[in-house]
C-alpha cells in the first residue's frame, strides 16, 4: 500500500493560513511599515541632540522634529492596530476552520480510534492546541517578520555611517544569543514533554469527573484518588524543573541584550577623541543603536513560539492524518433493505471478537441478538451501522457491500440507539431534533407522542425548552431513553437498530417505551439487542451468539427446545423476575 508521507508542520501551517493569505501579507507589510515608524522619534532625537550640540537655538527646528516623533509614534500605533486585526481576524477564522475539520474527522474514523483515544487528549487537540495556533499565525508571522527586516535596515544604514561603529553596536547581540542558545537546547522535546503530560493530566481530569459518583460513595478524594494526583504531579513538576533548567539562561540574555551602549559609548568616544569619528556620525550611531536591539529581542523570543509548531501542528495532524473509514461520495442504489453477513469477521486491538459470522436478515423482519456479555453481538450492530469496518467478510445492505455506500447514504438509511443514550447539553427539542435537522417543532412534538415522552416532557421546568444537562444528565435514564426514541423516529430510517437501548426501563415505563418501539419500527427492519428476554420474544429471527460466533437461530420456541444456551439465558431471565 502507498502511504502518504504527512506534511511538514510549516508546510501544514502554511495550508491552514492560505485561504486568508490575503489578509496575513496586508498584516505583514502593515507591520513592517508600523515598525519603521516606530524608528522615526529615534531619528528625531538624533537630529535635535546633534542641531544642540551645534548650538542650534532655533525653536522651530525642535518643534519641527518633535512633530515628526509623535506623527511617527501615531502612526506606528494606528499601522499596528490594524496590522493586528487583520492577522487575528485570519487567525480566528483559521482555527475556526481547523475545529470544524477536526471535529467532522471524528464522523469518519473508525470507532476503534475514538476508544483507544482518551476523550480529554481528543479535548484537548480540538481546544487547547487549536488555540495555540494563535500566536505563531496572528504574531509571529507580521510582528517576527516586521521585526527583523527593519533592524536590518537600520543595520545597513549604519555600516553607511561606519562600519566599524556598527559592528561595536551589535557586540551584545552573540552573547546574548549564546545564552539564548542555552535556554533553548532541546526545547522542542522539553515541550513536547510538557505538552503530553498536559493531556495526560486533561484526559485523567475528565476521567475523574466522569466517575466523581463513583469517586464519592467509596469515599476517595482528589488527593487519594492516585492516578489524578499523580498526573497532576507529574505535569507540575515537569513544568518547574523546564523553568529552573532556563531561568539563569534568560535572564543573562534578557539583561545583555538591550546593553548596547556598554560598548557603542566607550569605544565611540576613543574614536570622537582620536578624530576618526565626527560628532553627527557618533550621537546618530549612538541613538539608532537602542532601537536595534530590541525589535531583534522581540523576534528572537519569537522563536519560542515557533519551537512549539511542530508539536501544536503535529497533534492536531495525528488526528487530521488518521485513516477515514473508507467510503465512495457517489450514491448507490440499493435494492431494499435486506442485510447479509458473509464469512465476517473482526478483531479489536489483538483480541479476535467475532470469527466467520454468516447471517441473513430480511428487509421489514425483526431480528433480536442475544448471548453473554462479550459474546460480540453489539460488535455485530455496530458493523452494520458501519461504526467499524469488517476485518475480513462482507456486509451487505440491499445487496450492496456497506463499504461500497457512502457513509452519508448509510447513516440516512439507518437509525441506531445506542445503549447509553446519549443526549447532548442542548434543549430536548433540539436532541430530538437531531433525528432530522430540518423538522418543524410540529413533527418534533409529533416524534414525542410517539414515544410516550410529550407528557413527562410538558411537566419539565421549560417543557420541550428544558436543557437535558450533560448526557442528559437532568434526565433520568428511562426519559433518556424515550428522547433517543423520539430522534430516531423521527428519523424514520428504513433500518433500526437497538443496542441494548431499554436498558434503563422500569417496570411502570416498559409497556410505555415497548409500545414506542413497536411505532418506531412499524414497516421496518428492526435489529435489537435486549437484556431482557421477554421483550424479543415474538422477533421473526433470535439470532444467539456466543464467543465470537452465531451457535443458534430461530424463533423463541424453536430455540427452547433446540438450544442449550438460550434456554439457559431464559430460565435465568425467568429466575430473576421471579425474584423481584
């Protein structure tokens, strides 16, 4: 197989910026023009200290040069300004592109990289390092670029005056870049360091709050909670022992650096006495030499920000760069809905999970698949779903290999309800109406009633208004479930699948969410994976799996009389109601 090779993080950053490349050379050039002007009180001073030396006494002279000083300081200010908004409205544009990519790549990687990927690493890439984008783009590219050329200018103006002046104005600057040097040896691997136990730390936060419940009724805490501590430790200490290796380094650059004169005064007035250097020349060199330094320092800091790119580019490239479940554009016609599993097989990680599965489901039947926890019978709703991809085998809808539909026609031909029912932190309405985006609020009061949630909905503080909370969580599990009932009617896919999705029921909600079901799937093909026995019993097809494998199928009174393994799991069902 070809593989790609992944562009460079200049290269990725540079693809990311060009659709606004307009805005970032206006930003550019603004800034090297603002920067001038900022040089330009530096050129006053200079002409009025040499006109007072000469014994200039003419007041207009000064006021003339001082109005130059202030048109050069407004002027750098308003160039500047505007040079900033034009790099930030870029940038922000740009990192709002980036989101949008990085979050619709989630749609289409396969489900084994959302699982093997802590969600607050994939947080913190969408959140954190996107921001981070911001200071190289909306900074680093006009203010580093504007910074340099304009020393250099005045560099050159300088060799001009006398060359050797000049060199003497920038005998501070290698030895400030040595301990610069110094601060910055092997920062890219120091902050990469940094920046992975961040997210170590970020992942094990959200960890720690999703499970807080769990946290709380064992009695631990933040602080005995190890791993959380640990994470936080490790990503504290890493960050001090980072500033101790670079404090001194710093400082000596951040107090060498701007001390040009140190040398320019001593040396130029060896040179003024011995008649080899006038006095225009010397007050002109003298003055111009403080406002090199510092735009130079400004850029060089600069650097760190560019250290960081390839890190911050490659971490958000890691999740830009992973394989998409692959998928034609063009759409397919399909002949039905019938589904058909041939020879399929699939492992996750090293662990073989389903192994030469064959199996048959009519358009319009209801097919249930029951069997152990682990057996691998959700791992065959999500491979219909298309969540995975089969490692080896087919899977057919309406006689088309899925792999062969275009994951936007798939997921348009099939509903599925998953057994944790998600909901987001948005409005019920709106969760429900994430079933179909363009519904009216008729059709989505209609998809309620349907599912038996419009009366408990109307009792809610702001009726169909009412924030669900995060996952729902101001819902309780069985209203939960009747909202994802709802969306998925509303939907109306030819295909349903229920993954253990009335898990949650309750005796009193049952009849309720089993009559919603039966709307829900009215017409269609149902396939259903239930806990509960008793609520598949008059499926067309159950389907019994066990270690990877389909051992039985048939109705349910075919396989109490033929399969040990299902008449077990029913006399258990039994014994537990029994017991209740």
């Amino acid at each position: 197989m070809e593989h790609t090779q992944a562009p460079s993080p200049l290269a990725r950053l540079a693809e990311f910026a060009g659709p606004h490349k307009g805005k970032y050379l206006a930003s550019v050039i603004l800034a090297v023009i603002g920067v001038a002007a900022g040089l330009v009180p530096y050129f006053a001073v200079a002409q009025m200290i040499i006109e007072l030396i000469g014994g200039g006494r003419e007041p207009g002279f000064y006021l003339s040069w001082c109005a130059v000083a202030a048109a050069g300081f407004i002027f750098k200010s308003v160039c500047m300004n505007v040079s900033t908004t034009f790099s930030h409205r870029a940038t922000f544009a740009v990192i709002s592109e980036v989101r949008f990519r990085l979050t619709s790549k989630l749609t289409r990687v396969p489900m084994g990289y959302l699982l093997d990927t802590p969600s607050g690493k994939l947080k913190t890439t969408i959140v954190e390092r996107t921001d981070s984008i911001e200071s190289p783009l909306a900074h680093v590219l006009p203010e580093m670029t504007a910074n340099l050329l304009v020393p250099l200018g005045i560099i050159v103006y300088l060799f001009s005056l006398d060359w050797r002046m000049a060199l003497v104005s920038l005998i501070t600057l290698p030895i400030g870049l040595f301990a610069y040097m110094a601060m910055m040896k092997d920062y890219a691997v120091k902050y990469a360091a940094v920046t992975n136990a961040g997210k170590h730390m970020s992942a094990t936060t959200v960890e720690y709050i999703n499970g807080i419940e769990v946290i709380k009724a064992f009695n631990q805490s933040a602080a005995s909670y190890a791993k959380f501590t640990d994470a936080v430790k490790q990503n504290t200490g890493l960050v001090l022992e980072w500033m101790r290796a670079t404090q001194g380094y710093s400082a000596v650059a951040q107090s060498v650096w701007p001390a040009v004169l140190v040398g320019v005064l001593p040396v130029g007035c060896i040179f003024y006495l011995n008649g080899t250097l006038d006095a225009p020349t010397f007050i002109t060199v003298m003055i111009l030499s403080l406002g090199i330094i510092g735009p130079l320092v400004a850029a060089m800091f600069f650097t760190d920000d560019i250290a960081k790119i390839g890190t911050i580019v490659s971490d958000i490239g890691i999740v830009l760069d992973t394989p998409d479940l692959e998928r034609p554009t063009e759409k397919r016609q399909l002949n039905g809905s019938d589904i058909e599993l041939k020879d399929v097989s699939f492992a996750y990680k090293d662990e073989q999970v389903l192994r030469n599965v064959n199996l048959e489901i009519a358009a319009g039947s209801v097919t249930a698949l029951v069997g152990p926890s682990g057996s691998g019978k959700s791992t065959i709703a999500k491979l219909i779903a298309s969540l995975w991809d089969v490692g080896g085998g087919t899977i057919a809808l309406g006689g088309t290999d899925i792999r062969d539909i275009p994951l936007e026609q798939l997921m348009d031909h099939i509903a599925y309800v998953a057994q944790d029912n998600y909901l987001f932190d948005q409005t019920v309405r709106d969760n429900i109406r994430m079933g179909k985006p363009n519904a009216t609020d008729a059709e989505v009061e209609e998809a309620a009633r349907a599912s038996g949630c419009h009366e408990f909905i109307l009792k809610l503080e702001r009726g169909y208004d009412t924030v669900a909370g995060g996952a729902g969580g101001h819902l309780s599990g069985g209203e939960r479930q009747r909202i994802a009932i709802a969306r998925a009617m509303l939907k109306n896919a030819p295909v349903v699948i229920l993954d253990e999705a009335t898990s949650y029921t309750d005796p009193e909600n049952e009849a309720v969410i089993q009559e919603a079901v039966a709307k829900l799937v009215a017409g269609k093909t149902l396939i259903v994976i239930a806990h509960r026995l008793s609520t598949i019993t008059d499926s067309d097809k159950i389907v019994v799996v066990s270690q990877g494998r389909i051992v039985a199928e048939g109705r349910h009174e075919e396989l109490l009389a033929g399969c040990e393994l299902y008449r077990g799991m029913w006399q258990a069902h039994l014994d537990a109601k029994d017991a209740m």
